[in-house]
C-alpha cells in the first residue's frame, strides 16, 4: 500500500477524450482480431475443401507402381518416387503425415496473390489402399488485378472500415452526451448573485439536471452564508457609531470642564480618547470592506511625510513603557490618494509595529510612493508581563490580514518579510487609483 506521499499524482486530461481513445482502442483490438479470425477461417476453409478434393480423387483412382496417374491437374501415385519433381524437391517424405494436407505457397508479399503453390497428401482408406496426391498450382500470366481484391487485403480493408464506421458513430454519441455537460458548464461559470435565484435549466439527461439543482443548492447556501456575514458586520458597525460618537463627545466634554482632575483621570481619559479613535477607524473600514466594489470616494493630495508624522503622534500613546528607538525618513512626495484608506492602511501598519516592539527600533522609510516600515527587537530583550499581555490581547488595529484585503481593493502591494527578532513590511501606494 503506497504512503500518503506516493500516491499516484492525478491525470489532467479531457474526460471526453479519455473515454474516446479507451473505446477506439478497444475496439482496434476486438476488429483486428476478429478480421485475423476472419481471413484464417477463410484460408483455413480453402484447405478443408482441397484436402476433401485430394482424398476424392485418391479413391477414384488405382496407381500402380511406377504408373502415377494424372486427373484435373492432380496427380496420384503409389509410392513417392513417383511424384513429380517439384513436389518432391519442396517436401521430404518424412514430413509428410498420414491424411494430412501439406503446402508451400510462394507469393511476393503477404498482399498479393500467390504465384505458385504446391500441395501433397498421403492418404490411407480403410480398405488398405495408400498412396499420394499431389496439385501443383502456377498462376497464369495474365494482367494484375487490383491490390483490393487479395482476401488478406479485403480483410485489412474490412478492418479499416468497420473501425471508422465505429469511431464515427463513437464521435457522434460523445458529442451528443458531452454537449449537454458543455451546458451546465456554461450555466454553472455564468452563476452570479443576480442569476442564482433563477430556477435551473432542464438539460436532456435527468442526471445533469439533478446536478445543476445541486451545484444551485449548495452556491443558494453559500451566498446565504455571506450574506448574514455580511449584513452582520454592516448592521454592527452602523450599531457601533452611536456608542463610539457618545463616548468621543463625553470624552471631549470632559476635557472642557476646568476642574481639577487628578492624573488618574487623565490618563484614563486619553485611553478612551485614543480606543475611540481606533473604533472610528475600525468601524469605516468594515462599513468599507461590506460594499466590495463600491471605491472610496474621498480621493485628496495626501503628503505621505507629512500623513506619517500625523499618524505617529496619534500613536505615542502606545510607546509608555517601553524603549523604542524610531527613525524616520521622508521625503516631500505628494500624490492624490484616497485619504480615508491611506490612514485606515498606514496606520494600522504603524500601530502594528510600535505595538509589536518592546525593546528594539523602528524604521520608517518614505520614498516616493513606496513606504518600508521594519521592527525588531534588541537581542536578549524580553518584553514586560504587561506588554506581552498587550501583545498577545489587545485590539488595535486591524491585522495584516485585513490590510491585505485593503491594500487587495485599493490596487496596492503590500509585501511582508520577517524572521525570528525582525518584522518588515513594504507598501507600494497606487496613485492612479
């Protein structure tokens, strides 16, 4: 029993095209066959009748030694020295058996007609007469005939025939089974969400019309799955705005208020301030990622430096409490971008970053529309409990998974490397987007 690694790999060809060439050569193999049947029968029929033709002429007539007699150019002779010559120089007489047909036929190939052929048969009755027969065939010189009238060529065209015969009618029946799978190919590749609804095609076969009714019920499942995910991702994040909008404006509220507040409080308040933000952010993405297709429309003249350093300011927050060298390199490339989706991307790929590192540096890289963000950690450093607990909970940002999807729709390229103490990431904006 071969292992699961050994298993024979699968063959990639035409189902139709297989069962084709398995029918044609199948069939080769029973005609050719039964066309070697066919002319060995017919030769062999030949020799039955010239074997009982030998043994009526035997008994008909009475050689005595030395006196063949010759009848219907068949000669009958009572001992073997009494045959003609070129009888006697094709066989021996030790080959020869009792009421056995022996022959030599000379022929240029295995197509044409035979130019000479010698028979002989030494009979013995049951009333104790023996003796020998013999024919000795020459072919007359007349004209040649044409190559299609040999039996073995018959045969061979027989052959031929009837195998074109089969193919042509195997051609046609696979064409009549097969167009109809062509079909519901066609019907199945042009399913959509507008088309999924309509009521299947009844093809000609019943089978292929249960399979359409199947491959129907099983995208109806998949299309109502997504659906509900879909609707419940947008229903939750319409629902999310109104706490998140509560939460901005008591924040804000809070901060006007000319109260003396510990710094407690302060820190608290910035913490809400800055997990709003994040839910902001969140939420217009998801709102964005269910209407796949719908492109955002806020596109702006973004300074990439200038929309990094903004975005960098927003996230200090998350460097307390760590030891975080960042260097910083820009340009003064401009380019018009969406600006909503340039902030969403950037900055979860910046908030991924700080929020990664414990102990170690970062490096951000602007050039042009290219920007390379790499992190790593100090050999030897271990992050604190706390900001491995953060690491390992917290919810900012949107994963490298969701701004793959983002950068997907948006047209940009986003390439990720990293190893064990090192994380890089290179995001390629597209300015004609």
């Amino acid at each position: 029993m071969p292992s699961g690694g050994e298993l024979m790999a699968p063959i990639h060809m035409s189902l139709r095209r297989y069962i084709l060439a398995a029918l044609l050569v199948l069939a080769t193999l029973v005609i050719s066959l039964l066309s070697v049947l066919w002319t060995n029968s017919f030769f062999t029929g030949l020799d039955d009748m010239m074997r009982g033709t030998m043994l009526n002429m035997a008994q008909a007539h009475h050689p005595q030694p030395g006196h063949p007699i010759q009848a219907h150019n068949f000669v009958v002779a009572s001992q073997w020295q009494d045959l003609p010559e070129p009888i006697r120089a094709a066989f021996t007489r030790q080959e020869i058996e009792t009421n056995t047909l022996h022959k030599l036929v000379t022929r240029d190939n295995m197509l044409t007609r035979p130019s000479e052929a010698r028979f002989v048969m030494f009979f013995a009755t049951p009333d104790g007469q023996s003796g020998f027969v013999a024919h000795h065939f020459i072919a007359p010189k007349t004209s040649p005939k044409a190559w299609f009238q040999g039996p073995e060529m018959l045969g061979i065209l027989f052959a031929l025939g009837t195998l074109a015969l089969f193919a042509t009618i195997l051609v046609m029946l696979m064409r009549t089974v097969t167009r109809p799978v062509a079909e519901l190919h066609a019907w199945a590749a042009e399913l959509d969400h507008h088309s999924l609804d309509d009521p299947p095609p009844v093809f000609r076969y019943h089978e292929l019309t249960t399979l359409a009714e199947l491959i129907q019920q099983s995208l109806q499942q998949v299309k109502q799955s997504l659906d509900r995910e879909q609707a419940f991702v947008s229903y939750a994040s319409h629902e999310l705005r109104t706490p998140i909008a509560v939460i901005r404006s008591s924040v804000e509220l809070l901060q006007r208020l000319d109260s003396a507040q510990c710094k407690k409080s302060d820190k608290a308040l910035k913490r809400i301030d800055h997990a709003s933000q994040a839910m902001v952010a969140l939420t217009e993405t998801l709102l964005w990622l269910s209407r796949k297709g719908q492109p955002l429309r806020d596109l702006k003249t973004v300074k990439l430096a200038e929309l990094v350093e903004s975005l960098m300011q927003d996230l200090t927050y998350l460097k307390q409490g760590k030891h975080i060298d960042i260097q910083l390199e820009t340009d003064d490339y401009c380019c018009e971008l969406p600006h909503s989706g340039a902030t969403i991307v950037i900055g979860n790929l910046l908030r991924n970053a700080i929020q990664h590192t414990h102990q170690g540096a970062i490096s951000i890289h602007q050039t042009q529309h290219i920007l390379e963000i790499e992190n790593y950690e100090y050999i030897g450093s271990e992050p604190p409990a706390e900001h491995s607990a953060l690491h390992n909970t917290a919810g900012y940002g949107l994963g490298l998974d969701l701004a793959q999807k983002l950068c997907d729709e948006l047209g940009w390229q986003l390439s990720i490397r990293h190893d064990a103490h090192r994380f890089c990431v290179t995001l390629v904006l597209s300015p004609q987007y």
